[in-house]
C-alpha cells in the first residue's frame, strides 16, 4: 500500500520538476515534445490502478488520489504536447508566435 501511494505521487512530482528543467533548458519544440512523456505517464498510472483494482483491494483514498493524478497528468500532458512551444515562446517573452 505504501509503495503504490508513493508511486502515485512522486511519478507527479517527477514530471513536474522534469518539466520545469525542460522548460529552462530546452527549446520550445523540445518543450512541447516532452508533453507527450506526461500522456505516457498517465496511461501508465491508469494501467498501474487498473491493475491494482483487480489485484488488490484498494481503498476508497487510493482510488481517488490515482484517478486525480492521472486527470492531472493528462490535462497538463495534452495541453503541454500541443501548446507547449506556444507557452515556452510567450513565457520567454517573445509573445504568441513560433520562435527558433
């Protein structure tokens, strides 16, 4: 039980600070790419509950914190795969446009 509610949230917690070194670092369609890792990381977390679900009991609280790391990993994913150069180009300060 320990295992998967820390599974649950550092896999989160990884992206987001992957995610944040990819912004600095990378340039914006590096940026955008990386959102298709958040999709990937939410297909897995919704593979891992299924699979516990059938497996092992869980409770109520695991249910609920899997399901809203995955509707969090893949809005932000999504959004991330298909805006993210757009964002990464605003947040530099370069405005709504593709910038090289």
């Amino acid at each position: 039980m320990l295992r998967r509610l820390l599974l649950v949230h550092a896999l989160p917690v990884f992206y987001v600070l992957a995610d944040i070194a990819v912004w600095v670092y990378a340039t914006p369609l590096g940026f955008q790419r990386f959102g298709s890792i958040g999709v990937l990381l939410a297909a897995a977390l919704f593979g891992l509950d299924r699979a516990l679900r059938v497996r092992w009991k869980q409770s109520q609280t695991a249910q609920e914190l899997l399901v809203r790391a995955e509707i969090w990993l893949i809005s932000l994913g999504t959004l991330q795969w298909g805006y993210g150069d757009l964002f990464h180009c605003w947040s530099s300060g370069h405005g709504w446009q593709m910038c090289g």
